[in-house]
C-alpha cells in the first residue's frame, strides 16, 4: 500500500480547503488515483470526499460573499444615518452594488412627476453620454415594466426582449452602451415606485436570485436615503415658509389684510362670471397700479419663461411679470407696470390673481368647446339621422340660439395645403374645426368635422346669396388658419328640423361644388352650385378639365397670350350671339370685317369643322369651363 493510499481520503481535500484552490483542482485527487490504478473503495471514498469538501467550499464561499454583502449594506446604512449629501450617498449604492455584483455597469433612474418621465440620477462603469443623459417616458424600457408591476425584472437579451415597450431613443442608448443582460428592481416608498436601480452587464448573463435580493436590498437603502433627503428638505423649506411667514405677519399686517381682500374680490369675480380684465381691473385697485393681462406674444419672453417655471412673478425693469399658464400651456401674463418695489404679499397676491386668470381662461375655454362639441352632435344628427323627432331638433337649436325655420347654407371646407405627416395634418384639421366652430357660435350657426374637412351649417340673411357667404366663409377660414381654404355651397335649404332630409342632399351638393373648385383649379376660393348650373355635375368625378380645355382650344388661347389679341373673347361672344356675325360684331363694338377676320383665324387653327354642332358643343363647353377656372375678382 502506497502512503497516499494510507492516507484518508478527506485529507487532500481538507489540503485545497486550507489554501483556497479553484473548484478545478478538486479532481486531482480524483484522477491522480485512477491513473495510478488505485482500489475502486479507494476511488469511491474520494469521490464522496471530494463532493463533500466541494459542498464545504461552496458554503464558504456564501458564507464570504453574505459577509460581503452585509458589510456594504452595513456602511451603506452607516452613510444613510449621517445623511449629508443624497448624491453622494446614491453613488456609494450604485457602486456598492456592481462591485458585489460584478456587473460591468450599475445605474439608477429616478421619476420626475412634474415633466411625467424618468431621467437617469446615477451611472457607475458607464462610457456612453447619451445613456447618461436618457430622459424616458413612463411605462417604457426595461424600467417602465418595473415600474408598473413594482416587481424585480431581468432580461439576459434585452434586444431580443419582447415583455417590455422598447422605443428609438432608449434602444440607442442602450445600443451606445453595449449592454446586455439588464436587471432592474424598484426604488419604493409607501406603494408607490419612486424610480428604478439597475445593474447590467456587456455580455450575456443569468442573474441568480441572491444577486437579485441584494440588489433588492440596495434598492429599499436607496429609496430610504431619498426619503430621508425630501422629508429634510421639506422640513427645511416649511421652518424657511413658517419664519418668512411670521415676519411678513408681524411687520406687515395691512398688507396681508389687502390680500384677504383681493382675494375677495378675486372668488366674487369667478361667482358672477367675471372676465380676465375684471380680474386685472380689481387687481390693479389693490395693488395700487396698473395691471394688464398681455398676450405670451408680447410679454418679455426671458420673464415670462422664467416666470413660468417657477410659479412666481419675475421683474422686469420697472414691471412685474406673473405667468397665466396651466399645465404645459401658457396663455399670457399679468402685468403690473410701473412699480419697481413690490413686497413678497403684494407679489402673493399678484401670482393669485393669475391662477385665477388662468382658471377663468380655462372654464371659458372648456365652455366653448363643450357648446362645439354639443353644436357638432346637431349637426351631425341632421345629416345622418333622418328619423329624428322635429320638435326635438327644433327644441336643442334653440338652446344653441340657432332657427332651423331660417333660410340656411349648407358649406364643406377643406384645407388644400399637404402636411408634412399625419400628425401635421390631424393639428391643421383641428385647426379648421375650431375657426369653423367660432365662426358658427358667431353667425347661430353649426359646425361638425366630417370626412377629412368640415361642414358648416349658417344662415343666410336678407339679400344674401349662397355664393357670398361661401366666399366670405373661404376668405374668413383662411385668415384664421394661415392656410388656403377651399368652400363648396349648396343652394339655401329651409325648414330644417321637419325636414331633415334636405340637409343631407345640400350636404352632397356642397361636396360636389368642392370638388369642382378643386378640379378648376380655384383653391382657396369659395362658390355655390348656382354657380356652375349643369356643369357641377359633369365637374363632381376625376375629369381632367384642364387637359380638355387644352385639347379644344388651348391652340387659340396660346395664340392671344402670343400675340395680346382676343380671339377667345370673340369667340365666347359669337357663340353667345347664335354664332352671327353680325350681332357679334355688335357685341364688341367692332366693324365686322374685324369680326370676320378673327373667325377665320380661328378656323385656322381648329380646323374647318368647327362650326360644326359637335365640335361647337365642344368648344363652347372648353370657353366655360376655361372662363370659371380663371382666378375670381372679388
């Protein structure tokens, strides 16, 4: 027996325990027995040894690793306690948390409630500026699955990742960054996820579920360190708010009693339906100045963003800018001019006044839109719903302050500009719906959007005709939209409520009286069917009139515009005079010789027949139609 057959078996593993050898080196004594023909009880007993002594090293190993784990949690905590720095400390989390990982990058995104999205807080081992700089909206990437199940998620593929909404500019960031395998777990506080950590390595990798508890861990220290910080802050500006308070109280007590009053003044205003100006006018008695409401076009821009961005009112030379904005939209500014000192109640009282500004902006807009929508729906119902109750109908336009009884035109417009996409185009439409809308509140008119374009249901007042009111429409539509408007109107219909039916049939004519403006050419204009007579129907389909004008007459058009001479002005009167010479030459107050002469040029240049009936019928179609397609003088 050889003296390392003498040994027992668990003593060259107890050997690799002592100094810390690789899992590797624990077959040596495995295969060094077999290779040397070992008895197999020899060979068996080591076996038995060597998966105990592996079982040994494996629970060393996270025995150290655990120990690792809560001396970080430890000194993270320690740093919690002694809180002065909150990035410092988020810096100390993620860097703790990839060395104990040993992932290649660790991260952490907070949420931002104000702009509605997630900026990234704190990157370590990251190499790309625009992953550092990511901005991303709620719900998407990896951390909007996070955030909406408040549940740990990891992906070994995040490329290939279908659970979550990828999107362009995350994809590239994380693209730039070469990363891989993504584990995310969320920052609570409450119920409420506040932002996400991440740990993520460049290659492929499985995360095991004690990697994902200790992430888990450093999150909840996390979350702790930033609750800490804002409850900090909080007190902080409340000890700041309460001592401002208390001096403004104590040393100015009949300001504070002008601000109860304008606030008064301001909740009367609001009750009895009082407008921005009134609002400005009770301001202004106030503060003993002159206060201004001022379209965002004409405040100072520099105060007025800044105004708006802080919620308080910004000086500008000797005035005083306060914001009227709500939400993302800004609709103006008070302006108090004048008065370069202004107490912190006097300024109080002016950043109220534009809250209430921008409420009583809003309501009124509110109301508007309500009365479209609802103006929309009548509308709507006259065109589609022919079985309606009359009385019914007649009783909702009374309420809009619209007689169905009255003579009324039925009108389409249409933008005729192409947006650069859809988005464009849906803004542009909503554009035209709402001056078509104002405009049908101003006239007791309706208005609906209705395929593409919009209708327009108006009045038509004593000595007014169809064609007017549809070139003042198209005119009045384009000055509001900053785009050409095209109109098309039917004949005045009447008795609308018993008779539903007819808005539907006007509805097909003003849509037919469009399209043959459109196909003229005349965009941006404005006209009614009594303006084309039969010719409307021949105009309503894909006709190419221009095409057709050209083949009939276009030789003897070219020739005037050559030679300045009114061959086509002949002809129209010639046709217009039974095609005799002599009432022709009449017409035009020239000797007929001339008129004969210009006959026989155009002979010349349309042919022998074209005096023919055909060819006649041809051409004096070719003369209207050119003549309608020429621009209108209005």
């Amino acid at each position: 027996m050889s003296r390392d057959h003498a040994k027992p078996a668990e003593t060259p593993f107890l050997e690799l325990l002592a100094r810390g050898a690789s899992a590797d080196a624990y077959e040596q004594p495995v295969l060094l027995a077999r290779a040397e023909g070992g008895p197999a009880d020899r060979i068996d007993a080591l076996e038995r040894a060597k998966d105990l002594a592996l079982r040994v090293r494996s629970e060393l190993e996270g025995r150290r690793r655990r120990e690792a784990e809560l001396s970080a949690l430890f000194e993270t905590a320690h740093d919690l306690a002694g809180l002065r720095d909150l990035d410092a400390v988020l810096r100390a989390i993620v860097q703790r948390a990839r060395s104990l990982l040993g992932t290649d990058v660790a991260y952490l995104s907070l949420n931002d409630p104000e702009r509605g999205d997630t900026y990234m807080r704190v990157t370590e081992g990251s190499v790309a500026a625009r992953f550092q700089q990511l901005r991303l909206g709620m719900g998407e990437g990896l951390g909007g699955l996070v955030a909406q199940t408040a549940r740990p998620y990891v992906t070994d593929d995040y490329f290939k990742d279908a659970r979550f909404q990828h999107t362009g500019t995350i994809d590239a960031g994380v693209r730039d960054e070469g990363l891989v395998a993504i584990l995310g777990v969320p920052l609570m506080l409450g119920h409420h996820v506040i932002g996400v950590l991440f740990a993520a390595d460049r290659r492929a990798r499985v995360f095991e579920r004690e990697q994902i508890a200790l992430l888990g861990s450093f999150a909840a220290l996390a979350s702790a360190a930033i609750d800490t910080a804002n409850l900090l802050a909080e007190t902080r500006s409340a000890l700041a708010g309460l001592e401002r308070a208390n001096e403004i109280i104590r040393d100015r007590s009949g300001v504070i009693e002008r601000a109860s009053d304008v606030h008064d003044r301001l909740a009367e205003l609001v009750l009895r339906g009082g407008g921005v100006h009134d609002v400005a006018a009770a301001v202004s008695q106030v503060l003993d100045g002159t206060v201004e409401f001022t379209e965002a076009a004409a405040a100072p821009e520099h105060a007025l963003e800044a105004s708006r961005a802080d919620g308080h009112v910004v000086r500008h030379k000797d005035d005083w800018i306060a914001a009227v904005a709500a939400g993302d939209e800004l609709f103006g500014a008070l302006v108090l001019r004048g008065h370069p000192g202004l107490d912190p109640v006097d300024q109080l009282t002016l950043e109220r006044a534009a809250m209430v500004t921008s409420l009583l902006l809003l309501a009124r807009r509110s109301a508007a839109e309500a009365e479209q929508r609802v103006r929309g729906e009548l509308l709507d119902d006259l065109l589609d719903a022919r079985d309606r109750d009359p009385r019914l109908l007649d009783d909702r336009a009374r309420r809009l302050h619209a007689d169905l009884s009255a003579a009324h035109v039925v009108l389409v417009a249409r933008l005729d500009t192409t947006a650069a996409d859809a988005d464009q185009e849906a803004v542009a439409r909503r554009r035209l719906w709402a001056a078509a809308s104002h405009l049908a509140a101003t006239r007791h008119g309706l208005a609906a959007a209705r395929d593409g374009g919009t209708v327009l249901l108006l009045p038509l007042e004593d000595g007014d005709e169809a064609t007017d009111l549809a070139r003042r429409t198209a005119r009045h539509l384009g000055r509001a939209v900053h785009e050409a408007v095209t109109v098309g109107a039917s004949a005045p219909v009447r008795d609308l409520a018993a008779r539903p039916h007819t808005v539907a049939a006007a509805h097909t004519e003003a849509g037919r009286c469009l399209d043959a403006l459109r196909l003229l050419g005349r965009c941006g204009d404005g006209a009614a069917a009594e303006d084309f007579g039969f010719l409307g129907l021949l105009l309503a389909g894909d006709q190419n009139v221009p095409g057709f004008v050209e083949r009939t007459i276009g030789q003897v058009v070219a020739y005037d515009e050559r030679r300045g001479t009114e061959l086509v002005r002949t002809l129209d009167a010639y046709f217009s005079c039974g095609m005799s010479p002599a009432r022709t030459k009449e017409a035009l107050h020239v000797h007929v010789n001339t008129v004969a002469q210009r006959l026989e040029r155009v002979g010349r240049l349309l042919g022998d027949d074209w005096q023919s009936p055909e060819r006649a019928l041809e051409i004096q179609l070719a003369l209207r139609l050119h003549r309608l397609s020429a621009p209108t003088r209005h």
